[in-house]
C-alpha cells in the first residue's frame, strides 16, 4: 500500500463529499484514539484547521487519558474543538425507565446508549458549526459489525472505511499522529477498562489478516485452514461477518414505485430531464 497515494486519495475524497453536499466544514467525534485522530488529521489537509471542528464527550467512566490524547490531536493541528460531558444525560435516562421497561440495564446497553448520546450531540454540534458529521470507523469495524447504529455508525461519509485497523495504524504514522495514540489499546472507552479487542476476543493483526484473504481475495475455508488458521477462528469471523452486515448499510425499504430514494436514485437525477419527468401529484412537494 502506498501511502503517499492512500493519503491523496483520502484527502480529495473529503474535499469531493464536503462539496457534493454543499458544505464547507465538519465535525468529528474526537475520542483521542487512532481512528479518529487519522480522519482529523485527514480533514485538515483537505479542508483546512478553521473548517475542521472537534467534539469530545467523555463519561463518568470514561479514561481521562482519552480527553488528554484528544486535546493533543485538537491542539497539535489547531482546530476548533469542545468538551461536552454526556454522564447527565445518559443516567437521568437511565434512572428515569419505569420498572415496566425491563431489568437493569448491563454494559452493553448502556454503552451503546452512551454511543447514541455521544452521536446525538454531534449531529446537533453539526447543525451549529454548518458543517458534516464526518464517520471514524475503519473496514475491519464495519465488517464485523463492531459498532453501534445510530451511534458511531451514524455519520455523513467515512474516509477510512475502506482501510483496515492495520492499514489505519500505518497512515497515522505516515500523518505524523502522536506516537502514544499509534501505540495505545484500541477502546470504544464506554466503559472502564474496555478494549476492542477484549471484546471482539481476537488481536486486529490477527483477524486483519484472515478478512483481507476471506474478504479482498475471496479465499475459500479450506484454502484459509491450509495457510495456517484455526478453523474455528476462520468460522467465528464468518460467523460475526454474516450476522452484522445488516449495519454497514442502509435500512432496507420496501420498493413500490419505479425509483426509490436507495441505490438508483441518482440515475433519476442524472438520466432523467425536467421536461420529460411526471408532473406532482395534487398537494405533492
């Protein structure tokens, strides 16, 4: 991978999608990990510091080591950022759940409820600043589904999708990202002590290796075992893979009409002129 190109590519596909849009500016969630400060430094080169903005929403449990890493990112390439403490909101909802709404909830609920408050903030810090919500997941991310809908997953356009965590770490050394993000545990940081890969129960380098073979070369099982992987670890990532593809891409809409609003219709706006589309129908906008 050429990261000279890589890092070309990325940046005029920020400075195109900002455009198409009719913006000039983001916001990025900055958690102070990898992910997130490689899309910031990315940002900055297309757009410019001034046009680049930064939210980071600690929680109560969250590690103050993370809003240290992300006001360096912030301070380093001189954006516009703000710290927004989302531990209020979160909890009063929480405490406010009626009995009738289910037991207690467990880390998993509240971390993705932490996720989702995280995102509803940005959204609104977006419409403030005029600018995109700009997404930080990366291709092995999205592959296994680890992420929350409606929360980190929840973004205008993501310049790393198609890089995996490994391809991720060498562009922040290539971008010049601090050294101690590069090197730190891969967290979510929705609660103490919580890793990526202590949830997902392997190692990125790991499973990077076995998705790039499964997934861009299209390898087969047998042919997987043969070059050294476990079999029951090729069939859990196929497994995760299967079940989460539903998150990596658009609700799915029952079609009716001749276009709908999915994958065609920019044919609609491209192909069809004004004069030969169908007139409104009463009342119709």
């Amino acid at each position: 991978m050429d990261l000279d190109e890589v890092q070309d590519a990325l940046v005029e596909f920020v400075r195109a999608e900002v455009a198409r849009a009719g913006y000039r500016k983001v916001v990025i969630g900055l958690s102070g990990g990898l992910d997130s400060s490689v899309v910031a430094y990315l940002c900055v080169r297309a757009l410019g510091a001034e046009n680049t903005f930064g939210a980071m929403l600690p929680y109560r449990t969250s590690d103050p080591a993370s809003l240290s890493d992300a006001k360096e990112v912030a301070s380093v390439l001189g954006i516009e950022y703000c710290v927004v403490d989302i531990t209020g909101p979160v909890d009063a909802y929480f405490a406010a759940l009626p009995p009738e709404a289910g037991p207690e909830a467990d880390k998993l609920r509240r971390g993705n409820r932490i996720a989702r408050e995280r995102m509803a903030v940005i959204y609104d810090l977006s419409a403030a600043k005029q600018g995109l919500v700009v997404g930080t997941s990366n291709k092995t991310e999205l592959l296994l589904g680890y992420g929350t809908l409606h929360g980190d997953l929840a973004f205008a356009f993501d310049p790393i999708g198609d890089l995996y965590k490994t391809q991720v770490r060498a562009l922040a050394r290539h971008l010049g990202v601090p050294p101690r993000i590069i090197a730190k545990a891969p967290s979510a940081d929705l609660w103490s002590g919580q890793t990526d890969e202590g949830e997902l129960g392997f190692t990125y380098d790991d499973v990077d290796k076995l998705l790039y073979l499964m997934v861009d070369e299209r390898r087969k099982k047998s042919e997987l075992v043969a070059m050294g992987f476990k079999p029951e670890f090729v069939d859990a990532v196929q497994r995760r893979v299967r079940a989460t593809r539903f998150k990596a891409r658009m609700p799915v809409l029952a079609r009716i009409m001749t276009h709908g609003v999915g994958g065609d219709f920019r044919y609609w706006e491209s192909t069809i002129s004004r004069r030969h589309r169908p007139r409104p129908m009463p009342n119709e906008r």
